[in-house]
C-alpha cells in the first residue's frame, strides 16, 4: 500500500508542478507584449506628429473668415468654369482605355506628365488644382487611386504639390495628400493614405503610410 500511496503523491507533485510550468510561461510572455504595446503608441504619436508638421510646414494656407467651412468659398478661390473643365476632362480621363491619350488630356489641364507614365482606371488627379501634380517618367498611378492638393478646412483651405518621381508606383485605392512627395522607385501600398514623404526606392502601406521596407538604390 505504501508503494501504491508514494507514486500516487509522485504523480500529483509531477502535474502541480506541470501546471505551474505552463501558466507561468503565457503570463511572462503576456508581460512583456504588454510592455512593448505601452511603448509602441507613443512613439507611432510622435512619428505622426513629426511626418504632419513636415507636410503641413510646405503648404499654402488660406483663412477663409465666417460662419461656415472653407468649402463654401471654392468658387473664391478657384474659377468654377476652370473646376468644371477639370471635372469633365478627369472624368473621361478616369474611364479612358488608352494610356496615351489619358496622359494628353490630363496634361491639358495642367499635369506635368512625364514619358510613359501609366495611370489606372479611375485614377484621379486634384480636381480643383491639378497644375500642382507632377509625375515623373515610367511612373504608375494605381486603379482608383487619388491625388489630392487641396484640404478645405473649417476655417482656412490649404493647397500643397504633389510629386510622383521617376518609376514610382502608387498602388490602388491610395491617397496621396497635398505637399507630399513620393521618390523615384518608390512603392506605396494599395489603399494606404500617404501624408508624409516616401523616400527613393522605399516601400510604404498603411493609414497613414508608414516605410516598411528600403531597398539599396542599386537593385
């Protein structure tokens, strides 16, 4: 009996201390993820901070004094006529088949388009401001993609370039917000919103778009 009673208690020992083992391990690991999530916004905070006051430092900004938003004061700002000339051009230039004649249209209305640009279907430069966009040479411009130049605020609208190098490449859905520029070789993620700078043959994705990747400007 006592032999029975010993590896009884053996036993008991051995899957209290297996217990132990086992919660105690998923509690440490729970411990340290939860000290690098306390850090990690922090720094993104103060990342984005940074990125937006860089943006925001190369705009143009125009008060616009009274009791409603800046956007009621678009026609102020830009002829209506210029804006509906742009409308009717983007919009036959969104659906267009042929890249040669999209980039023709496009830089009628004051988009320095470089040689080969490619841009996708629905793709769609500023409407109100597209002689701010510039886009390089072999550069692509992704389905349903947008480039913003302007942000009407509820007191003051701002208006920044927008530059898109040589053999860059903004993915689908994407946003580029005014006064930002995406370097030559670089690569934005579909459906990211861009409001900082995207440095050469970097690789940015997210909202807002963080780097993610730098390739060496040799490959």
């Amino acid at each position: 009996m006592s032999d029975g009673r010993g590896t009884v208690r053996k036993r008991s020992l051995v899957r209290i201390l297996r217990r132990r083992l086992f919660l105690s391990e998923p509690h440490e690991r729970r411990v340290v993820s939860d000290d690098a999530d306390a850090t990690n916004p922090e720094e993104n905070r103060s990342d984005a901070t940074t990125a937006d006051s860089v943006r925001a430092d190369r705009l143009d900004r125009f008060p616009t004094p009274g009791p409603r938003n800046s956007l009621w004061s678009w026609p102020d700002a830009k002829s209506p006529l210029a804006v509906v000339r742009n409308y009717v051009v983007i919009v036959f230039a969104r659906i267009c088949p042929s890249l040669r004649l999209k980039n023709w249209l496009l830089s009628r209305i004051g988009v320095t388009v470089g040689s080969g640009v490619s841009w996708g279907l629905e793709s769609t430069p500023d409407v109100f401001w597209p002689e701010r966009i510039t886009v390089g040479d072999d550069a692509i411009v992704g389905y349903d993609a947008t480039l913003l130049c302007h942000e009407f605020l509820h007191e003051e609208y701002r208006l920044g370039d927008v530059v898109i190098e040589e053999g860059a490449m903004i993915g689908a859905g994407a946003v580029v917000l005014p006064g930002v520029t995406v370097g030559a070789g670089a690569r934005v993620a579909a459906n990211s919103l861009v409001a900082d700078d995207v440095p050469p043959n970097a690789t940015a994705a997210g909202v807002p778009a963080e780097i993610v990747s730098q390739a060496d400007s040799d490959e």
